[in-house]
C-alpha cells in the first residue's frame, strides 16, 4: 500500500524527498535545508506557515540578497 499512495505525492513532497536523499548521500558534507511557504493570487503574498495566513506580506528587492518578502516564516526542515 505504501508504494500505492507514495506514487500520488505532490511536486513538494517529491522534492523534498530528492533534496534529503541528495544531502544524506553526501556524507562528507554538511546541510541545513530550510522551507518557506508562500501564496500569491491577485497580488497579495501570504505566508502559509506564518500565524496569520490573511496577512498581506510586502515584497521588497535588495542590491544584495535580491527579492525579499518581510516577516517570511523560514523552518528548517529533517524530513519529507
């Protein structure tokens, strides 16, 4: 059954997987993988693992760090 049900993931949890295979694969080397989760539709971003997910977030564009949205929730992820 497993088989069955892992074959119908999504695009994020199929990634996720990816990613963790690649960096456990690469023991000599050491990562953290981090994960925001945004919506944007007519214009407004919302934060899906923020507190509040009807807030509107602002985008604002850095020299440095390039495209940025305020107030972000960021968690590091360990699994799929």
């Amino acid at each position: 059954m497993d088989k069955y049900v892992s074959s119908f993931k999504g695009i994020i949890p199929r990634t996720f997987g990816q990613i963790i295979a690649v960096t456990r694969s690469q023991v000599d080397k050491k990562h953290l993988i981090t994960c925001s989760f945004i919506e944007i539709y007519n214009e407004n971003v919302h934060d899906l693992l923020g507190n509040d997910i009807k807030t509107n977030l602002s985008l604002k564009e850095n020299q440095n760090k390039g495209l940025i949205i305020e107030g972000l929730k960021t968690i590091i992820v360990k699994s799929v």
